[in-house]
C-alpha cells in the first residue's frame, strides 16, 4: 500500500500505470506495481529491481 499511496507514478498507456518506490532497507530495490486505473485500482504485477528508465 506505501508503494501505491506514496510512490512516483507513471502513466504506461491509458489507464494503465507504473508506479515505484525506493524502499530503505530492502536488497530489492526499486519495488514497482503495475497497476490498471479506472472506476477502483486493480494491481497486475508488482516487481523488484525495477528500473524505471529501461521498463
């Protein structure tokens, strides 16, 4: 749930969204949801050592 409420947010296609979050402590870093945004938020995949630049 910190991921989603607190992360950075990227829009992929319409409606559909990257959003990741750099969590201290974890040896997987960048943690990452993809996620489908409409009427209520439905999580596809969530990863680690997400690399937001090379997705």
């Amino acid at each position: 749930m910190e991921v989603i409420e607190t992360g950075m947010t990227r829009e992929k296609e319409q409606g559909h969204c990257w959003i990741w979050k750099s969590v201290a402590g974890r040896d997987d870093n960048l943690l990452c949801v993809a996620a489908l945004v409409a009427d209520a938020m439905v999580v596809k995949t969530v990863m680690n050592h997400f690399d937001p630049e090379g997705e």
